[in-house]
C-alpha cells in the first residue's frame, strides 16, 4: 500500500494491465469463428495442450486437430474444433488463424 492505495490506477490504454481482458479472434480462410475478449484460451497445440491466460509472454505456434476453449470473464465457455492452425500472442491481442 502506497499513499493510501492499493495500487496503480488502472489504465485502460495499458496493453498489460492486470485487469484488462484479453482480445481473442478466431477466424477461418471464409469467416470469422469467435471476436471478443476472454481471460483465458486452451488450445491444441501440435506438441500437447497449453493454456494462454491475461499477460501471457508473446508466443507464436502451431496448432493440431482438436478443440479450442474459450473461457470469457463471466466464465461462460465456447469451444470450436479445428483441424489445425497457427496462435499468435502479443500483449494481450491473440489471433487464431485455423482450418
């Protein structure tokens, strides 16, 4: 505690805030599956399962038939099956570019 507070303010043009959400696209060669923002995704990845939570480290990489799993702030859930693809991560913003 600092000066009487918690911590730093929040600011939303800070694209690692804590207590910003993540920005997800989920798109396909014809259409766009899912837009929107979620605290966490789990993918297949071609080398096992992983999760990508708020502030993750960037990371680039491929992806295997499966299923991937949204999980937005009010912890509702979708899940879309891919037949394989590619996840970029960057301060917050994933794009999921799938078949």
């Amino acid at each position: 505690m600092v000066n009487g507070q918690s911590g730093p303010p929040f600011d939303p043009l800070d694209p690692l805030d804590p207590l910003k959400p993540m920005k997800i696209k989920i798109t396909k060669p014809d259409t766009t599956l899912f837009e929107g923002d979620a605290k966490l995704v789990q993918l297949p990845g071609t080398g096992g399962q992983f999760e990508i939570l708020n502030n993750h480290a960037p990371i680039i990489s491929s992806l295997a038939k499966g299923s991937v799993r949204v999980v937005m702030e009010d912890n509702s859930e979708q899940s879309f099956d891919i037949r394989g693809g590619v996840v970029k991560s960057q301060q917050n913003d994933l794009m999921i570019l799938v078949q």
